[in-house]
C-alpha cells in the first residue's frame, strides 16, 4: 500500500513518554510504523524541574527507535490541564464566543490572560448544548513547548490526553453501548471519561499507580526507586474474603497494598459515576475499557468488574488502525494499553475528530506562521541579493572604466609634458571626472534620504486614505509652522537654513472609511517614526459638508534632521 510523509506523536505522562511515528495509507486510515516507550526516572510526586528530565528521555528515545525528529503532536495529561464542562441554553450561533468566554473568566480558576485555553462544543440534553473548557497555565505549556524543542522537535499541536483517548476510542470502536466508562489508569491520576452517543464528560481522580508505590513505600520503609521496583515484580490485586493469600509474605503485602489503592480508587470511581448521572444528566455505565500502565497490574479488571457490575475489557487503539509488520506482535501487546494517546493524537492530523482541543501557546502559533513564511522571506532575500550584485558589478564596472580613463590621461601628461598648457588641460580633465564621481555617489546618498522618507510616510498611512500633494519646505525661522521650533544654533539663535525639516502633506480619504480620528492616529504614527518629530501637526481639516465624500487634511511632518535641499 502507498504510504504519505510520517506522523509524529509524543504522549508525555507523570512518569513516562511515548513516543510513536504513524504513516497515512493512501487507501485511507494509519498505520503505526515505529514507537518508543520511556521511562522519566522520577518520582511523579515531585514538584521539580522536569525538564532535563524530559530533554534527556526524548533524545535517548528518538536514538533507540530511530525516529527523525521533526513537527509533533503532544498530548499532556489531564491532571494538569483544568477542564470543565458547562451546560449553555440555546443561543445565536454569533453569540456562542462571547458567552464561552465569559463562562472561562467565571470557570478558569486564573486571570484569562495568564493561561492557554480552548472549547469544543459537544452534544447536551433536553436542547441544551455543553461545552468543554480546558485551559492550562501559559508558563507551565510554554516551558514544556520549550522543552520538546531543545530535544530537536517541533510542537504542531497540544492536546489534552483523555481527548486523544476519547478519539481513539471513537474512531476503533463503532459498537459502543449506550455508556461506556473509559479508565485511564496513569502514574500520578486517573482519567474517568464517560462516552456516550454525541457526549463525553471527563473527570480526574488522584489515585492511580503512584498510590500504590507510596503505600508499598510506607510498609517496607523503602526509597520510591526500590518500592517501584518491587511493584513491577510482585504486584497484584488480592483477593479479597476468604481467600488464601501468597505463601510469601512480601508478595502478600504487596498485593493487599495494591488492592487498599484499588478500593480506593473504585470509590472514586463511583462518586464520580453517581456526579455524571445526577449533574451531567448520564447514563448507568454498561460497559469499562481499561487504559494506562497501571492498568496491567494482574486482576485489575477482575476487581473492577466485580465491583462494578459491569463488563470490563482492556482498550485496543488498534482495532482500525494497521501495525507495521516490522513491529513484532509480542512487543505490540505489551504496550498496546499505554498507546491510546498517541493513536489519537495522529488521528488529529489526518481526519476530522469528534473533539479537537488545541492548547498552542501564542508564541509557538506565531513561530509556526514565521516558518511557513520563510520560503518567501528567502526568495526576497535572493532577489534582493540578485538586485546588489547587479547593482555592485555596475559600479564596479564604470569605476573600472573610470580608472581606466584616469590611467589613459597620466600617460598622455606624462607623454607630453613638454607641453604645459596641454598638461593643464589634461589635469583639469581629470578633475572634472572625480569631481562627477563625487557629485554622483552625494546625489545617490541624498537620493536615498527621500526614499526612507516617502517609506515611513507610506508606512503610517491607513486603508482608505492617500496623499494628494507632498511640498518640502527649506527650514528657517520665517517658514516655521506654528508651534514648530526652528532649528537653533549654540547660541541660542535661529540657526540660517539648513536644508528641508518641513514636508506640508496634502490628503485626503474617503468619509465611509476615514474618520477624523484616522487621521489623527496617521499623525501620531508619524511621530513615532525614525524620522520625524514630536511637533508634526494637523494644520488644517475641514469639516465636510453634507454632500462631501471625501474627508480633506493637511499635515505639517517636522523632521527631526533637516534633509540637504
């Protein structure tokens, strides 16, 4: 099957990354090609800089897998996202934003202007419509922005984990009950997302596999490294009543530890299911997908179906989307469970999803839209290096020329310098020619002067608006417009005329598209130009008369160095 460019999909967790390259198949859908799974090596607990962390992690991940690094998608975990979901009454399609926006300054639990937010619209009851809220501080995604990009990626978009799963559940499963409860087990929380025929509500808890370490931690009085560690080697759900437990005591207290976090964990799971049945309007749940590497802790899914009441399987994201052949089926099923995010994520890139939150910081936006530019800026810059060139090899040339002409009259004066009054003669020549030289190269400097003036003019000019006439005036004291100052010498006198420092501009503009107040805002712009002054004034506006359509004014640009006349 014919295959397009590579997609790039980074999942970044409390205590691992995964990272995965997707291709789309020209016969439709993806295909996962390569993936790479790592661990952080810190505890998910901690407030610290992870950074460095995460630096590292992507690096040895990209050199393992042999991924090339390039534009990424993200996903960040719901834990430290905000989101909310607000129920909105039926209102014009126009005044959607305004009442979102007033519902993210009343929800966000920070200023507007200090996070990252985005909404998606989705299906409601009884004709209301609900939307989803997610907003993130504006430093905390910036400096992960700027974290994926010292590792040598580039962030094409951010979304928020339990989304990515919901999309992936949606595009691999189309035979869902009326209610399926997705579980997304991680390290430091878990994502409860309920889905149902048009809806999703998503909530987090924090109990998830770090619990289960902390506890483990406190009952053999280990560091968090060696209580991990054993929780990979012995953990399990124990069985509850009056079934015999492991012959090893260690194995035992492990698995009690494990089972007090899971029980934990299903009151949370039932508080927030008792929350969406009476807050959100939901369904009973019929049927529990599992997720997350904590997911995989043996009879997790037994437990939860026992307590639950309902049927519990483990989440495939890979029901419709192909894996490569070079994938062994072996390593596949060992992380299926821990991809979710990822299959999502790439899923964005190629259709259209059922939500698509995009938290992009601002300043990432504007660098993404200053590198699809740069093909442009380039060709400029060759065309402008082109105009040079030519420019240079011109000038060189006719001094080339002009040498050789100079060259030509030294050996006829010296030829003939018996004769005096030739010899004058062929001097002043020369003369003349490096005086022209001179008087060319003055004029082409003076040339540009008016050139930067007339640019910073048009600069500051607005829509609907145009020059009719530009008249220098010679500077002086007599010629001064009113309020002006003349140029002063040291002593305190009005210095005698020094070239151009008054340019009267005649314009005028079209009254449906020029306003007074556009023309005094062309005024002030002019004043913060390199060029010219404080003092640049509207010396004349007439009012229009009632049959007028043209708004007429005079402009007074005082320049802050007079211009050689």
């Amino acid at each position: 099957m014919l295959k397009s460019e590579s997609i790039l999909a980074l999942d970044i967790g409390a205590s691992g990354i995964k990272l995965a390259e997707f291709v789309a198949l020209k016969s439709g859908g993806l295909e996962l090609v390569n993936y790479a799974v790592g661990s952080l090596g810190m505890d998910p607990q901690s407030e610290g800089d992870r950074s460095t962390y995460l630096v590292t992690t992507i690096r040895e991940l990209l050199q393992d897998s042999g991924i090339r690094p390039g534009t990424v998608l993200i996903s960040v975990s719901g834990q430290s996202v905000f989101s909310r979901f607000v129920k909105l009454p039926p209102v014009d399609k126009d005044k959607v934003y305004q009442i979102i926006l007033y519902e993210a300054q009343q929800n966000v639990p920070f200023p507007i202007d200090e996070v990252v937010w985005d909404y998606q619209l989705i299906g409601g009851a009884g004709g209301e419509v609900d939307v989803m809220l997610a907003a993130i501080k504006a430093d905390i995604i910036e400096q992960l922005s700027d974290t994926v990009e010292s590792a040598g990626m580039r962030p094409d978009l951010i979304d928020v984990a339990p989304m990515a799963l919901y999309n992936a559940v949606r595009y691999n499963y189309t035979d869902l009950p009326a209610c399926t409860l997705l579980i997304d087990i991680g390290a430091r929380s878990t994502d409860l997302i309920f889905i149902e025929a048009g809806r999703v509500f998503s909530r987090s808890v924090p109990v998830a596999g770090n619990a289960i370490t902390q506890q483990i931690m406190q009952e053999f009085n280990l560091s968090f490294a060696d209580a991990e560690q054993m929780k990979m080697a012995h953990a399990f759900v124990a069985f509850g009543g009056a079934y015999e437990g492991p012959k090893s005591e260690t194995v035992d207290k492990v698995s009690k530890s494990v089972r007090s976090v899971m029980t934990r964990l299903h009151a949370e799971i039932n508080r927030s299911i008792n929350f969406y049945r009476s807050q959100q309007s939901g369904q009973q749940p019929q049927l529990v997908l599992l997720t997350g590497g904590t997911s995989v802790i043996p009879y997790t899914d037994t437990f939860l179906k026992e307590k639950l009441k309902v049927d519990v399987d483990y989440m495939n994201p890979f029901l419709n989307v192909a894996v490569s052949e070079r994938i062994p089926a072996e390593q596949i099923g060992r992380h299926a469970h821990t991809l979710g995010q990822v299959v999502g994520l790439a899923l964005r890139r190629e259709l259209s999803c059922p939500i698509e939150i995009n938290l992009m910081p601002p300043k990432v936006v504007q660098q993404k839209a200053f590198r699809k530019k740069q093909p442009l800026f380039v060709a400029s810059a060759v065309v402008l290096f082109l105009v040079l060139t030519i420019w240079c090899g011109y000038f060189l040339k006719m001094t080339s020329l002009a040498q050789a002409r100079l060259d030509r009259v030294k050996v006829v004066a010296a030829a003939l310098e018996s004769v005096e009054s030739q010899l004058r003669s062929t001097e002043q020549q020369r003369n003349e020619i490096d005086e022209k030289i001179r008087t060319t190269l003055h004029l082409v400097d003076r040339r540009s002067q008016w050139l930067k003036v007339l640019d910073e003019i048009n600069q500051c000019l607005p829509d609907g608006m145009w020059l009719q006439t530009i008249r220098p005036t010679v500077s002086s004291g007599s010629d001064a417009p009113t309020g002006a100052t003349p140029p002063q010498d040291p002593s305190g006198e009005a210095a005698a005329p020094q070239g151009i420092r008054f340019i009267e501009l005649n314009g005028a503009g079209y009254i449906d598209k020029v306003s007074s107040e556009a023309i005094s805002k062309f005024r002030d712009k002019l004043r913060t130009m390199s060029l010219f002054d404080d003092q640049t004034e509207i010396r004349w506006q007439p009012a229009p008369g009632p049959d007028d359509v043209i708004l007429e004014f005079r402009i007074i640009g005082v320049l802050k160095k007079p211009l050689e006349v």
